[in-house]
C-alpha cells in the first residue's frame, strides 16, 4: 500500500509533474532534444540546464512506465521514512535534497565520463529509481528491516541491496546495458545518502 498523499506529497507532485513532461516530449520530439542531456555540450558551457530537466523526461512508453512505478513504490517510501523520522518540515527538506542528489549527481558523474563523445544522451529517472531503491534498503537500522526469501537465504532488506549492488556493478563491468553505469551511479548515490542520513 503507498503512502498517503499527506505523507509523501514531494514524491507524488514530482512523479506527477514527470509523468506531464514525459507524455509530452513522448509527442513533442523537438522538446526531447532540447530537454535531454548531451554531456559533450553541457562541459563547454552548452545548455547548462539540460542536468536539471534530462531525469523528468524519457525514451519511451515503456521506459516512462517502469519507471514510474518504482518511483511510486520506492520513493514514496523513502519520503514517508524521512518524515517519520524528521518531522514534516524537516523531513520535507531533506527529501529535496535526496531527490536532487539522486537525480542530478549520477548524470553528472556519468556526464563526465562521457564528455567527449559528441553523439551521447542521457534520460530519464532509471538512475533516481536505482537511488531510491538502495535508500530504502539501507537506511534503517538493518535489524529492523528482517524478511524471508528462503530460495536465497537472504533474511534482512540490507542483504537483499547488498545483492542488488552486487549485480548493477557486475552489469557495469560487464556492459550489459547501455545504462548500466548511469544506474550504478545511481546506486551509489543512494548508499552513501543512505548512510549520511543514517548519521543524523
């Protein structure tokens, strides 16, 4: 069951203002190049803003789609974690900078790596989707995130990220994927939030 909007209204607005953007550049191809990402430009002072508007649009239906629906699964919750935990109003500025971090920091980091080729993109929330979900894995205590999946013998969330890590950086290594890397990134992003938070 999702989270009220109440209690995750951050993450419903975002997500809803994704969907709008999406559908439309889906329609509107013109608006998707001016939109999406070209790091070989944003690194000579070129479309400086496409880092902030390339997460909120996509490829495809499909793509649109799945990820939305692991960002209402997976963000929502980190969000309704945070609150929980720091109050409304605390816990609704720092879901602002976790959603920022997971969406900006990965397409940066992966931005760089490709800054020289002329001919690479990047869109979409694959990488935000991959944060949230290691966030939600990691941050609480581990001894209060116990289940069973008996096939693995995995019994805590914390293992289950562990395992999931392990396969993204595997994907990575291997090239399985044109964004395999972008969704490490994305991974990481969510670890090391994890953990910061943690902290606090």
């Amino acid at each position: 069951m999702f989270p009220t909007f109440h209690e995750a209204c951050i993450s419903y607005i975002l997500i809803a203002w994704m969907v709008g953007i999406s559908v439309w550049c889906l329609y509107d191809k013109a608006l998707f190049f001016i939109l999406c990402f070209f790091p070989h430009d944003f690194f000579r002072k070129q479309q400086r803003y496409t880092l902030l508007t390339s997460p909120f649009i996509h490829i495809s239906w499909r793509h649109l789609t799945i990820n939305i629906f692991c960002l209402l699964t997976f963000l929502s919750e980190d969000e309704y974690m945070i609150k929980d935990d720091f109050g409304p109003f605390n816990g609704s500025i720092l879901m602002i900078v976790m959603i920022s971090s997971f969406a900006f920091i990965p397409v940066w980091a992966e931005g760089y790596l490709k800054r020289h080729d002329p001919n690479y993109l990047s869109a979409g929330a694959s990488a935000m989707v991959f944060a949230g979900l290691m966030f939600y894995f990691f941050y609480l205590p581990m001894e209060e995130l116990q289940f069973s999946f008996s096939v693995l013998h995995i019994s805590y969330y914390y293992e289950l990220g562990f395992l999931c890590f392990v396969v993204l950086t595997l994907l990575w290594l291997f090239r399985i994927g044109p964004a395999a890397r972008t969704h490490w990134f994305g991974a990481l992003t969510g670890l090391a939030m994890a953990t910061l938070v943690s902290i606090f």
